[in-house]
C-alpha cells in the first residue's frame, strides 16, 4: 500500500467552553451558565506561553490551532499528510468531578467529529475519557468505537493514581478488544505534585518535569503487568520526549534482574516489552540539532519500528518544514512516517487499504 | 418564619451599634490593572505566562464555584467590572446599608501562592500599593491587609515592614493552605514580623497548595465538599499552630480565622487537651493546656455562620466558643455573604450585639 | 380583612419565562411568568433577605442514583442570588425545606383592561386602558 505520512500527535484546540455546550445535557448546560464554569486550560499548556504555539502559527485573536482554516493552512497543506490524528488537550479530562468530566469528555468527541472529522477526510482523532474514573471512561470508549476514524483512546500522563494499577485496567481492555491503542500524552490532572519533589516554580520546569512523568507511568505500567494481562496492546507515549528512553529502558532491565521476584508475572525484561508494546512520537525528541547524535539515539532503541512521525502541531518544538529530527536516513523516514504508524493504528490501514 | 423576624429585631441594634466587617473582597476592575502598581519588569510575564498556581487550570477554579465571580448574582456593578471592584457600589450595599464602621479588606488569589515565588512577590507588592492607592485612601472605613508570599518569607517580611507602619494595614494576610503545616519554624518570621509591628495574622480560606482537601484522603469530586473542607483545612491550620509552640514563641501573636467556621472549635479544643495530657511529653513547648492558647490567641470570623438547626444550639455553641473571639464577618460580595441583619438566627443581648459586631475586632485588630 | 385590586403590569412586559420586580403597599414582589401563567412571590428570601429577582431562574435537578442526572420542571425554580436557595415558583416553597421556608405567595391573576375599568383598582404606575390585559395582585 502506498500512503502518504501520518502525522500522530496535532492538536486542534478547544476555543472556549461554550462550544462544547450543544453536546451537553441540559442538566450540564444549566450547571455552566449557573456556576459560570469555564477557563479549563490545561496549566500544562498555558495558551499564551511560547511554546503553546509557534509564532507563525499563532493568530492574532483567536486561541491557536483552533478553527479548521488555520489547521489546514498551517498544518495540512504544509506537511501533507495522508492522516493526521487530533489529539485534544484540554482540562475535560483534568475535572474532578467525575461525571462532568465525563459529559465535558464526551463534548469533545462530538466536538472533534462535527467540527474537524466531518470537515477534513484527512482527519483522524483520539477518544478523550475521563480517565481517573475508569467506568466512565469505558463507556466513552464503547460510545466511540464503532466510528473508526477515532483511532486511540487517549490519557494523559498525569493521572490520580499510577496508570498501570489495576483499576485502569478496564479501560486497557476495551481498548485491546476494539483494536484502538492508548495514547498517553503530556498533561497534568494536578492530583499530585509534577515532580517527585514537589511544585516546581515555574513553567518551564513543568512542562519538562512531564518526561519524567513518562517514565514513572511507563515503569507502572510494566511492572503492574499491563502488558501480560493485554498482549495485544499497543501504548504511543504522545509528546513525552524520546531521548531518556535508552537510560530508562537499561535501569529497568537492570532493576529487573535483581528484583525479578517480586514481580514474578514479567516473563520478559522491560526493555522488551517496551520494544513490543510501546511507541513514541518524535516531536519532541529532545537532541542537539545534529544528525549523529539523533542516530546514535535511535541505534540505541535496538528497534526502528518504535517511532512515530508527528509535527506536534501547533506546539512550537520546530522551526521551519522539517518536522522529523535531522540525520534521518530515507529508509528510516518512510518507516516513521508510514510503517510504523499504520502498523500501530490497525483502523488507519484498514482505511488507507 | 420566627427566626428571622427575631433575627430582623437583633439587627437593628447591631445597625445602631456601628458594624466592624472583618471579611470584604476588593477585587481588580480587569486584571489588567494589575500593571499599573506591579514592577515593570513583570509585565511581560504577567502577558506571557500569568499565574502559575499547583492546580490542573490555567483560569478555571480546580472546583468550579456556586456562581460567577463566586459572588452575589446582585453585586454586579451597575458601572462595569466584576463584583466588588467598584467602591461606590460597595458603599451603597454594604458599608452605607449596614452602617460599617470599619471594613477590613481581605484580599484574595494575586501573589500568595504563586509557583514563581519572586513573581508572587511582585505581585503581593502591586496589591498593597493598589489598596492604599484605590481603597483605604478613599474611605476612611476601609482598613487593609497586607498581602504576602507566605512560601517566601524573606519577602513577606519586607512587605510587612514596608506597610507595618501604616495604621490603616491592620492585619497580614495569610492563606490556609500553606505548603507545610502553618505552624512550621519557616513561617515563624512572618510570625515575629506581625508582633513587632503589632498586626493580626488574618488566616483566609483558599489558596493552592497542591494538598488534597481529604485530609490524607486525596481529592474529592464536588464543589460542595470543597466548600466543607475549608472549615477542616482550618482545624489543620489551628492545630499545627498551637502544637509548634507559636504561641509560647510570640505570647503577643493575635490571629484571625477567617471563613473557616467556629462552631467546630469546642470540638476540637476538647481533642486537643484532652490528648495532651496523654502527650504533652512529646511537646514539652508547650506550658498551658491547648485551650488556653486558643483562648487567648484566636479569634473567628462568624460567616458563613452554620445555624447548627436550632437558633438554642447556634447560641450553646458561641457559649462555648467564648463570647470575646467571634468577630462578624460579611464576606461581601461572595455568593455565600451574611447580612449582619440575619446572621444570628437567635436575639442577641445588647452586650453580645456589641462584642460581635465591634469590640472584639477591636481587639483582634487593635483597633484605636 | 379586604383586599385591594393592584395593577402591577401588563402582559406584554412580563413574557413567558421572565419576571420582574413590583411595589405593592410598600412591599417588593417578584412577579414570574411561567407559560403564560402568572406567579407573585415575596421578593425577599426568607433566609438572609436576598432579592429573589436578582436570582436566576432555573430547573429542578433530580436524580434516581449517583451519578444520575435529570433537570426536570425547567424553568419553575428561582435560586437565590446570595445563598442558592431553591424555590418553586409555583409554591413559594424551599425546595430543601418545604414545610417550614417559604416565599410568601401573593394572589395573582390576568385581567381585561375593560373588566378593570368597572374598578375599584389601584395602578400606580401607568395608565389602564380597556383593551390591553394587566396582571393583577390582590392585596
């Protein structure tokens, strides 16, 4: 099959919440308007910061990346992609109340499909749930899952309890039996300090502190057996940073040796079911702006089918066209690109066939 | 109903009388007008990156609230801006109509808890200079309090020792959800601070520490707990306070609980002294039964005043709490306000009348 | 003890799903409309006082277990602007405390501008003409 690249992780952007609203009961309706409730940007993507969206990409009244025009213009017509796969961030799924983050959740995918999916054949989406309550999210899940230009359901990686517990577990078995991978992207739901020493100060610590949220999620949900319990799961961490991941993947396997027992269930070392299961997208990758060191990186994965191409649009990660790291042989190329995200989203090759 | 006529009748009096108001919400008319008191340097952080507090949101309340503005759907100024940005407007529904005579501003969000803790300063600086520019230069009723950064005391105390001399701040203003337990040493020189320049420690409810409300729990998911809790996160704070030996440190330190509740106070007084007289080995600080402290040391602002189901139990209640430390509080403009008219939902005698509605603020807050 | 026809509005002033504040014999009114259907209540709150036509009118929001939601009667409920009470415009009574908080209910009903013109009323506020149709409080 020959298909053009497939951009995993842009980010169409929620204006404001009186959009989501003819896709709320009139419960939740009168519950917004009465308790005026609103501003549910996420802290981990401040609208006006720098790298929310790159300069060029930033309009000068509305909130980036949120009408279809721009996202075309900017995005689609640039990089041309043959599937483009939207992935919301935005505090539906940060909400504490469980059942309003359900309902905003599920506002968002009605969202996603009147306002972009309908509008663009080139469009893809990930299912938003509220994913600290798991049955909620499930039904979401079930909601969605016939519609096959959702492709993944989506968390984030700032959960209230670590995602590989048992109590996510319902959400990774909808989404094994309905052939859609969990996406895991950057993002705090603020249940917990960002980092494991506390609040940092400032922005730019938050937004970095998220790769070594990834790797704490990505321990749990090794060492918790998400990946025994559901062998045809796949995880794309989505804007996690790709680099840490040789460091990460060689204490693990390390740790294993040593501490195997207490986790007799793991019949592999980590860094094997990381090659199986998980998957990254490549902006941002987070090496210095030379072809050797990115290829020095990627030998370090021992695999090439784990990256996925992804521009990250509109978040400022990249100056200019090229969106994929510099040093990337041709080969290579069209296996970000193409291979390996059509062999990760089952419901893109069915499609693209 | 009864209750409210008698409620109606002891109000009058408290009219009479000349009403101290502990708990009014000045708010910016946009936040915009941040910029005119804060430094510069600021401004483009301010436009760029803005509050950064330990919450999921960038605007949006981690619990959204029971109304816009969190206020009275009435207190919307017919001139434009939000609830309690325009000093007319609030004289002519509160000060003026409820004869107060003293109207201490408390002033929430700004700088208290901001992550960037040097920007938090700024902005706590702003918000001092804009009261004494926008507020207590206008009305002589209005007395300020000074905002700090609690998480960086070098700072508050600088701000204190920069307003301490003004008559008209008359308490500091903390937050109840510190980082750690408020009576931690790293809070200590706002502590001495306070003494030396002979201020109240006004504890307002609010805040983001990142702690969840649950105490040891973890979050809950309705506003409507939320809003509970306050009065819990206050019992935290109480405790801590006496148990670090605050008050043996700084026998003159006065604090003002603000909106957090009192009927909960004999309740937790009793727990307290009764567990230490089990305990008081591992804090031999302290020289006095915890009661005493609390007796001596705190005072409690009464909104919202909970009604404990009966205006005979509303009344057993402040019996046990004392007389002398409850300090009426309006909380204008929010959504959860107390008419001095209606708040006590039994007939106050004339010396209860004035010992909450004026003397004991004068004495929380050294008022001349 | 008699009572006095008050004039208070016309129709047209008050339209379905509005209200509006009244004066009579010196005491303030909320005057509702719901479908057609004129309610007067007491304006003041029976807790702190708060001005019941300040509040927003809304639904009834019920529930068959957690997590259920329904907001059934939209539009018959006024909360108050200051505490959030809830009272049902058609009763005047709290909905959290029925049988003791309640809004003081006024009889009220649409009259003729030419059955008005026989009298006796009061209209403080404007003039009665024969073929328009006023609400009327009595009092």
């Amino acid at each position: 099959m020959d298909v053009g690249p497939v951009d995993c992780d842009i980010h169409p952007n929620v204006p404001e919440t009186h959009v989501l609203m003819p896709f709320l009961s009139d419960y939740w309706r009168e519950q917004i308007t009465t308790r005026a409730i609103d501003g549910l940007d996420l802290n981990t993507y401040p609208p006006k910061t720098p790298l929310y969206a790159r300069k060029d990409w930033r309009p000068e009244k509305a909130k980036a990346a949120s009408t279809l025009e721009l996202l075309r213009t900017q995005a689609l017509d640039r990089f041309n992609p043959r599937f483009a796969i939207c992935n919301i961030v935005y505090g539906a799924q940060a909400v504490f109340n469980g059942d309003l983050s359900a309902a905003l959740c599920s506002a968002v995918n009605d969202w996603i499909i009147q306002e972009w999916l309908n509008k663009d054949a080139r469009l893809r989406a990930s299912i938003i749930v509220p994913f600290n309550d798991p049955e909620l999210a499930v039904d979401e899940i079930e909601k969605r899952a016939g519609d096959h230009r959702f492709v993944q359901v989506m968390l984030l990686t700032g959960s209230e309890m670590p995602l590989g517990r048992r109590q996510f577990w319902p959400i990774y078995r909808a989404a094994e039996r309905h052939g859609l991978p969990i996406g895991i992207h950057a993002g705090a739901t603020a249940r917990h300090a960002s980092t494991y020493t506390g609040w940092p100060s400032h922005y730019i610590e938050e937004y970095s502190a998220q790769a070594q949220s990834f790797q704490g999620q990505l321990l749990s949900l090794i060492y918790e057996g998400v990946f025994v319990k559901f062998p045809a799961l796949k995880v794309v961490l989505i804007e996690s940073g790709v680099t840490w991941l040789p460091s990460f993947t060689s204490r693990a396997d390390h740790t294993w040796r040593a501490l195997r027992a207490e986790v007799p269930w793991l019949d592999r070392a980590p860094s094997q079911f990381v090659r199986d299961h998980i998957r990254l997208t490549t902006q941002p990758f987070d090496a210095p702006e030379d072809g050797a060191t990115v290829r020095r990186i990627i030998d370090l994965l021992d695999s090439d089918s784990m990256l996925l191409f992804a521009s990250d649009y509109p978040h400022w990660q990249f100056d200019g066209d090229d969106a994929l790291p510099p040093g990337i042989s041709d080969e290579l190329a069209r296996k970000i690109m193409v291979d390996n995200p059509l062999a990760t989203y089952p419901r893109l090759r069915e499609l693209a066939q | 109903m009864n209750v409210q006529v008698r409620g109606a009748k002891s109000a009058e009096g408290a009219q009479r009388l000349g009403v101290i108001d502990c708990d009014i919400h000045p708010v910016m008319r946009s936040p915009g007008d941040l910029k005119k008191y804060l430094s510069p340097k600021w401004h483009d952080h301010l436009d760029t990156y803005g509050s950064f507090h330990r919450q999921p949101f960038v605007q949006g309340d981690i619990y959204p609230r029971a109304a816009p503005y969190l206020s009275r759907r009435d207190a919307m100024p017919p001139n434009g801006g939000p609830p309690g940005s325009d000093l007319e407007f609030m004289r002519a529904q509160l000060l003026d109509l409820h004869n107060i005579e003293v109207g201490v501003l408390q002033v929430l969000g700004g700088g208290t808890h901001q992550r960037n803790i040097d920007y938090g300063a700024a902005i706590c600086s702003a918000i001092n200079n804009w009261q004494v520019a926008e507020w207590i230069s206008h009305d002589e009723r209005l007395r300020g309090s000074i905002s700090i950064t609690q998480e960086y005391p070098e700072a508050a105390v600088a701000e204190i020792r920069k307003h301490g001399p003004d008559k008209r701040f008359v308490q500091i203003g903390m937050n109840q959800r510190s980082l750690e337990p408020a009576g931690r040493r790293r809070y200590w020189p706002i502590y001495e601070a306070a003494v030396e320049f002979d201020l109240s420690l006004g504890i307002h409810t609010g805040g983001y520490n990142g702690h969840a409300p649950v105490p040891g729990g973890g979050w809950p998911s309705y506003y409507a707990e939320q809003h509970h809790l306050i009065n819990v996160c206050q019992q935290n704070v109480l405790s801590s306070m006496v148990m670090e030996g605050v008050f043996e440190q700084f026998p003159t330190l006065r604090v003002v609980l603000v909106e957090g509740g009192f009927t909960w106070a004999p309740a937790l007084t009793w727990r307290l002294d009764k567990l230490w007289k089990k305990l008081r080995s591992e804090v031999p600080r302290l020289t006095r039964p915890p009661s005493d402290y609390i007796r001596q040391h705190i005072w409690f602002t009464t909104q919202p005043v909970d009604d404990m189901g009966s205006p005979e139990r509303l009344r057993e209640i402040c019996d046990l709490v004392g007389w002398d430390r409850l300090c009426f509080s309006s909380d204008y403009p929010h959504w959860d306000f107390d008419d001095p008219r209606y708040a006590f939902t039994f007939r106050l005698s004339e010396s209860e009348k004035l010992a909450i509605f004026n003397r004991n603020a004068r004495q929380a807050y050294n008022l001349q | 003890m008699t009572t006095t026809k008050h004039v208070v509005a016309t129709i047209e002033e008050v339209p379905p799903g509005q209200h509006k504040k009244v004066h009579v014999k010196g005491r303030d009114i909320a005057l509702f409309n719901l479908n057609g259907e004129f309610y007067a209540l007491g304006d003041k709150c029976p807790h702190e006082a708060g001005s019941l036509c300040t509040g927003k009118v809304v639904g009834l929001a019920i529930s068959k277990e957690p997590g259920d939601y329904q907001l059934v009667r939209p539009g018959e409920f006024v909360k108050c602007p200051w505490h959030g009470w809830e009272f049902d415009i058609r009763t005047g009574q709290s909905y959290c405390d029925p049988q003791k908080t309640r809004v003081r209910m006024y009889e009220s009903h649409v009259e003729n501008g030419d059955e008005l013109a026989k009298g006796p009323y009061v209209a403080e506020t404007f003039k009665v003409s024969v073929d328009q149709q006023y609400v009327v409080i009595e009092l």
